[in-house]
C-alpha cells in the first residue's frame, strides 16, 4: 500500500510558521531594495484572485486551491534573493510542501506556477500557472507602494501610487478577463504605465489564451487592449 498524502489547504499554508517567516523575511529584503510590498496582503490578494480566475472559468476546486497557495507562496524566493526569486520560491515550496506530507503531483504543479510567474523568464504552463500571473500582475495599486516621500519616487512608485482602483474582472460567458484600472493622470501618465508594465501585460495575454480567454486592459474607462 502506497504512503497516504496530506490534503493540504492554503489554510494550511498561512499556518506553516516556515512559510509565514520566510515570507515576512522576503518582504523585508525588497523593501530594504526600495521596492513595493511584496508581504502578506500582496499573497493574499494575489492567492484569492488565483483562486476566483479558476473557480469562475469553470475549473475545478482542487485546481483553483492548488492555484492560491501557488499564489500565496509565489514570492517567498525573495527570502534568498531578487534575481533568481522565481527559481528559489519553487524549490523552497517543494522543500515546505513536502514536509507538510503533500502528493507529489501536486507539489510539481505549485513549483512549476511559481517558477513561471515572472515576467522576463515565465511562462503560462498550467491552468495554475496561468491563474497565478493574471492574479500577479493585475496587483497595481498604491497601497503598495513603501516609500511616503513624493518627490523621490522612482518610475514604479509612481505608476503604483497612480493607481487609485484596481480589479480584474471575468466574464465567464464570453470568456474575457478584464484588468479595469483607475489612475490618477496628475500623477503619472497612462504612457508610463506601459512603459514599465507592457511585458506584463503581454504575459497576461499569454495566460488569459492559455485559460481559453480575452485579457483585456481598461484605463479610466478606456479601452487600451
């Protein structure tokens, strides 16, 4: 008789103290390096909507739990370092996902999303790898940004600050993931969004066709992809 597999639940991740130290530790070092959070809420945020994309496309349930811890633990390869974070966060995953006893079939989806999610190197690979970079990159917002002095914001603080509304919204029926942001143009110019943001965008075309869908891009009400 094969050994029994742990059911783990992103519940059950929040609760792993490795998981929860390594995380607080990687969000320290990137603001250390003057970037935005990349904490807690930022998982949260990011697990949740990974969850929603697959629930509401009609994947299935352990598909779309699967996807939020991938979304939950995406970042921890901060811990280490920021080049290679993609790399590192996969294998420190497969490192805590085994202790917690779970299958390895499933380990191998959760590292391959989190190693896939960034920009430069990833690929939609997966229906969880693709959940997890549409609910990654859509995290655009001012809540994020550290740094309270205006006039030294670089390019990312301030596209971020700009950012007063941000949601991604689905529409099953017609298959059609909408990012629907609302920036404040006195602070930072729709122009300079693309400017930093357009190989994120990109990516989410790539997910958002890997899931069946339309990504589509809304900026103060008008439709720009």
């Amino acid at each position: 008789m094969g050994k029994q597999h742990t059911l783990i639940t992103l519940d059950d991740i929040k609760t792993n103290p490795t998981a929860t130290a390594y995380i607080q530790k990687a969000n320290d070092n990137l603001g250390s390096l003057g970037f935005t959070e990349h904490g807690f809420r930022h998982n949260n945020l990011v697990a949740d909507t990974a969850y929603r994309i697959l629930i509401d496309l009609g994947y299935s349930l352990r598909e779309a739990e699967l996807a939020a811890i991938a979304g939950y633990l995406h970042d921890i390869g901060n811990v280490v370092e920021r080049t290679n974070h993609y790399t590192i966060g996969a294998l420190i995953a497969m490192d805590i996902l085994k202790e917690m006893g779970m299958d390895k079939n499933e380990i191998a989806e959760i590292a391959s999303a989190i190693g896939n999610h960034d920009e430069q190197h990833g690929h939609p690979v997966s229906n969880i790898s693709a959940a997890v970079i549409l609910a990654d990159k859509s995290d655009v917002h001012r809540s994020r940004v550290r740094n309270r002095d205006l006039a030294s914001f670089d390019i990312h603080d301030r596209v971020n600050y700009a950012a007063e509304e941000s949601a991604l919204e689905l529409d099953p029926k017609r298959r059609i993931i909408t990012l629907r942001l609302q920036i404040d143009t006195s602070i930072s110019r729709v122009m300079e969004y693309f400017e930093i943001f357009l190989s994120r965008m990109i990516m989410c075309r790539r997910a958002a066709d890997f899931l069946s869908s339309r990504f589509a891009l809304v900026i103060n009400e008008a439709q720009l992809l």
